[in-house]
C-alpha cells in the first residue's frame, strides 16, 4: 500500500514517535497479531491506541477497514525506519543526537507545564465536588441521535417499503435512493445528521411525534412510519446517546474557575478599575459634504431659513456613498474614526460641543467641507456591573492563572539557583 512521503512524515512525528506512547503489548494477548517486525508484534490493541494518539481532526481517516490497514502499513514502515537507523548508527551522529535531545526536552517541559504549571492552587476537593453535586443541572447533557430517513407521501407506499428493508429484499440505502421524496437528502442516504431532545430536526423542523419514536429505538433499529408535517418518514437510527451527567473530572477544572473569583473581588474590581468598564462616548451623525467653504456656507444659510436637511443633502452632498442614506455617517466615537475621512481631531471636537439636534457651521476635513446633524449623542458612562461581570471575572481568573504561573518559576528559579544577566544582553542590529 502506497503512501506520500509527505504524510508519512506527519504520520511518524504525530503517531509514530513513541517517546511518551504505551508501549506495545509483545505477546499480543489483548489482540490478534497484526504484524511481525523481527521480535516485535503489532495486534489490534495497539492499533487501538495508535488510533486514539492521533489528533481528533485527522482521527476519521484511520476509523474504517482501510483506514486502519493504512495505520498499520505506517506502524510497520516506522518500525523499519527506526531499526535501519539504529544499525546504521544514526544515534551517533552528533546533528541528529542534538535534534533528538531537542525532541525530549520539548515534550519533558510541555508535559511538566501542562500538568505542574497550569492551573493555580484551587478550592479544596471536597468543595469542587460539593458544588459538582449542587449545580449537577448545569452539567447536564442532551439526549442525542445521529438518523436517516426516507420520506413518502403516504402510509402505505412506506409500510410496503418498510417490509421490503425488514426482510432483506433491499437495503436502507437503495429505499432511499429509489424512494425518497426529499430531495436534500435522498443523495445523502437520507442522513439528517444530529437531533437533540427538543431540538429542530433538518428539513422537518419540530416533531414531537418523531422525536418521542427515535429516542425510544436502539441503534440500528428502523421507526415505524411516522407522519410529520412534511410527509411520512421511515426513520433508521445510526447512533443515540441517552444523555446523562458530565464526570466530575471532565469538569473540574471549569468547577474550580468558578469558584476562583469570588463576588467580592468582582466588585473591587468594577470599583478600582471603573474606568476600564465604561461606554465610549458617541454622535450618531450625518453630513452634507461640499466641495468649497462658499458652496459650505450657501447651504448652511438655507438650513438656516428652514430648508429640510435630507432634501439639502440630496441636492448638494458630494459624498456619494452617504447620499443614499440622507448623508448618514453612522456613529462616531470619541478618539474614533469618521467613516469616509479617518481620523480628524478638530471634526471630532465639533461634534462632541454640538447637543442633540443640532446643525453645525461648516467644518473643514481633508475631504471638503462638511455641514453635520448629531442626531444622536450618548456621552461617556460606567456599564452597569452586571453587564461586566463575566468579563471582569474571565480577567481575574486569567490574571491568577498568570501569577500562580510566575510563583511556581520563582519558586523553581530558586531551587535550581537560576542567575539572569539581563544587562550584558546586547543587541544585533546596527541602528542600536
């Protein structure tokens, strides 16, 4: 079986390294043997768990029959490889010594960090699992089914169709193929994909009459016809998942976040940092957009004497991308951008002096002169805390996170007697 050079390579650094792996069981006793390399057997097992070593992304290519001989194929073309370079003294050789120290200091640190360094001292046990049990509805999961289905226009064409798949005259596949009248899934083998309790169900919308008969079935199991708005379905069931609770250890670390940032800090935070967590202040405006301060001033004269600011904007402005929406710029914020003409200090004053309502004199931008209309102004203001919370409370915990992560380096910076001498660092560039 042939494979890309390319693959293989990608394949032996993600799967075939065995570094931080199980070892293969020798004897084969949990697993039909697979393969032979010298006194070393591949069997099913370690198929297995070269399966679940591969990233989730690239996992489906190696789940079927084929896929599993190609994984295999790999296993065995890496055992080779591995063999020929330790007779041929590669190990030796200083560049690729240097490059396998390389490899086993990277994946040392990234697994000490990842386990040692991570995640600051937390709640005590007993209190992650006490809250586990008193908020177990916040873990709970969905009831799940993975279906197909052949849709018809009545009852008795999918009760005949249903007795044909029952007893082995045709296959799910070939009912779908011949006999569907959906269109969207009938060169799909029927697949509806994922539904969940409650939930919509593709190209069917909700159907509590179809959804109460799936949940009831088991894998493999084909639904009685059923009738939904749409017409009536035979339903093949590929997979179900009854639902249930998250384990405690898959979610213990999000348990002990919560529990991290208690109120109180929240609320110093929103008090000591209250500029951080207010409202920009902002104009919704619009403009007519003149091309000298004369034209400028004819037209503010006429907004003087009552003409309708929408007609003069039709009539006159220049900017063409605003026209249609009666010259309107959107909002502007304070420090902020004028759509159409960037950043200008002395527009932005303007604006800001202006009330609600008002109409200025002629302002100058690179772009012309400009009549504006605040029709809007909200000024400066600090959000409710509510508003904030989570995202006070993700900066706290990410902020414990990062001091816990520098504690831990002191405290390793002085067992190991770690020495910086930053000021003998010189730089490379010779503009410095």
């Amino acid at each position: 079986m042939r494979i890309s050079f390319r693959t293989f390579i990608f394949f032996a650094l993600t799967a075939g390294f065995s570094g931080c792996s199980t070892p293969p069981d020798p004897g084969g006793a949990d697993g039909s043997v697979l393969a032979v390399v010298g006194d070393r057997k591949f069997t099913a097992t370690d198929l297995e768990r070269k399966l679940e070593d591969i990233p989730s992304y690239a996992r489906t290519n190696f789940e079927t029959v084929d896929g599993k001989k190609k994984l295999l194929d790999r296993l065995v073309r890496t055992e080779l490889l591995r063999r020929a370079a330790e007779d041929a003294g590669y190990e030796s050789r200083p560049e690729i010594k240097d490059k396998i120290d390389e490899a086993r200091e990277r994946i040392l640190t990234s697994e000490y960090f990842k386990n040692e360094m991570g995640q600051p001292p937390g709640p005590p046990e007993q209190e992650l699992m006490k809250y586990y049990e008193d908020h177990k509805d916040r873990f709970k999961t969905e009831k799940t089914a993975e279906i197909r289905h052949i849709l018809f226009e009545d009852e008795d064409t999918a009760l005949s169709v249903r007795r044909r798949i029952e007893n082995g005259s045709i296959t799910f596949e070939k009912a779908v193929s011949e006999y569907s009248s959906d269109v969207q899934t009938k060169n799909d083998g029927g697949a509806l994909g994922t539904i969940r309790e409650g939930g919509f169900i593709r190209g069917v919308g909700r159907s509590a009459e179809l959804e109460e008969v799936v949940f009831g079935l088991k894998p493999g199991d084909l639904t009685e016809p059923v009738k939904t708005r749409k017409g009536w379905h035979i339903v093949r069931v590929d997979s179900i998942d009854s639902g249930g609770y998250r384990p405690f250890e898959e979610v213990r670390e999000q348990i002990s976040d919560e529990l991290m940032v208690t109120d109180a800090e929240i609320e110093k935070e929103y008090r000591d940092h209250s500029q951080d967590y207010m409202t920009r202040a902002r104009c919704k405006i619009k403009h007519i957009q003149l091309a000298t301060e004369k034209e400028a001033r004819d037209v503010y004269s006429k907004l003087q004497s009552g003409a309708d600011y929408n007609e003069m904007v039709e009539k006159f402005s220049t900017d063409t991308a605003s026209v249609k929406q009666n010259g309107s710029l959107g909002y502007l914020y304070r420090d902020g951008y004028v759509r159409g003409i960037g950043k200008d200090l002395n527009f932005e004053e303007v604006v800001f002096g202006m009330k609600e309502g008002e109409i200025s004199k002629p302002v100058e931008t690179k772009k012309g002169w400009h009549i504006v209309l605040v029709e809007e102004k909200t000024d400066e203001s600090l959000k409710p805390l509510a508003d904030v919370r989570t995202q006070i409370k993700n900066k706290l915990i990410r902020d414990k996170k990062e001091t816990g992560v520098e504690t831990k380096f002191d405290r390793l910076k002085e067992k190991y007697d770690c020495r910086i001498y930053e000021d003998r660092i010189e730089s490379s560039d010779p503009a410095q």
